[in-house]
C-alpha cells in the first residue's frame, strides 16, 4: 500500500495509463505491457519486502516496478498470453455466477487460463484489443475515484481493502462502477 502522499501521482499514473490503455491499447501494446508491468512489479515488490520507511517504500516499488516493466516489455508473447488467460478468468467467472451460485472451482478457472494463454496466441489481434480496453477502462476508474477523492476509496486504500480491484463484485452502492467498465 502506498503512504498517502504518493496516492495522488498513482491516482493520475493510473489515469493516463487507463486511457492509453482503453483507447489506444492495441497501437501501443507494448508501452502497456510495460505500464502493466510496472504496476504488477512495483505490487509484488512492495508486498514481498513490505518496508516501513517512506524512502524504502518508494525505492522498492521503483525496483520492481522496473523489473516487472522490463519483462513484460521484452515478452511480448508471454504478455499475449497472461491477457488471454486474464480474460478467460473473467470470462469463467461471469459464466459461473450466471449459471451457478457462488464462486468457480480453482481447477475450472486453471484449465480457463491455460486454453485462453493458447488461443490467445493464434488470436493476439482481438485479445489485445479486448484485455487492453477492458483493462484499461478499469484502470481509469480507479484511477479517477481515487483521484476525485471519493470517501470509500480513501477507506479502501487505507485499510487495504480490495473491492476496488475486482470489478464483478462492487462494495455495496457502487453497482454503477460496472456499468462504466463496461
């Protein structure tokens, strides 16, 4: 979790990032990769080391953020795949809450995930046009609620809470959050 000073410049990262990604998503794919990248490393970093120190902090995420960039960036192919399997799980996901109750089994949302990386990599135009605006138009969101200040998520980034991160189960009062994504 970021300190609450750098929540700003994240928030409009995540912006820009955000519209680049949803409208411009396919030209620029691997520019996305690496803001993609960036983000997911700069996560996983801060989430392994977990420093206490502002300095620390930010170093960290910095270090794997240039890490995750980096090899997102270089694997483009590897990229095309995680975005097929990305949007198999979604794709899993909404088809087992319509016709089933509850959450999928791990097995279902695996196999999901490995047949979307391989069909992906036949079909990389549509994934990446698809995983990029709804990717991106996700980001955008966040981005903007986190930026226009919205008291529930302020509350979400300072308790660590994740109902911001997944958008087919929205916090109560906040169903439209879904309608925008899509």
């Amino acid at each position: 979790m970021l300190p609450a000073s750098y929540q700003v410049p994240a928030a409009i990262i995540f912006v820009a990032g955000g519209l680049l990604a949803c409208f411009l998503g396919y030209r620029i794919f691997r520019i996305v990769l690496g803001i993609y990248g960036f983000i997911l490393g700069a996560l996983a970093a801060t989430s392994i080391v977990a420093p206490v120190e502002t300095t620390a902090t930010l170093v960290t995420a910095l270090v794997g953020g240039a890490i995750g960039a980096a090899v997102l960036y270089f694997a483009y192919f590897i990229g095309v795949a995680f975005a097929g399997a990305a949007l198999a799980a979604l794709l899993v996901h909404v088809a087992w809450r319509h016709f089933f109750q509850g959450e999928p089994h791990a097995l279902a949302i695996v196999a999901a995930c490995v047949a979307g990386a391989l069909a992906s990599v036949s079909l990389q135009r549509y994934v990446i046009i698809l995983s990029s605006a709804f990717g991106g138009a996700w980001t955008l969101i966040v981005g903007g609620l986190a930026l226009y200040g919205q008291p529930a998520a302020a509350e979400a980034a300072t308790k660590g809470d994740v109902w911001m991160t997944y958008p087919l189960n929205p916090a109560p009062g906040h169903a439209w959050t879904l309608i925008a994504w899509l």
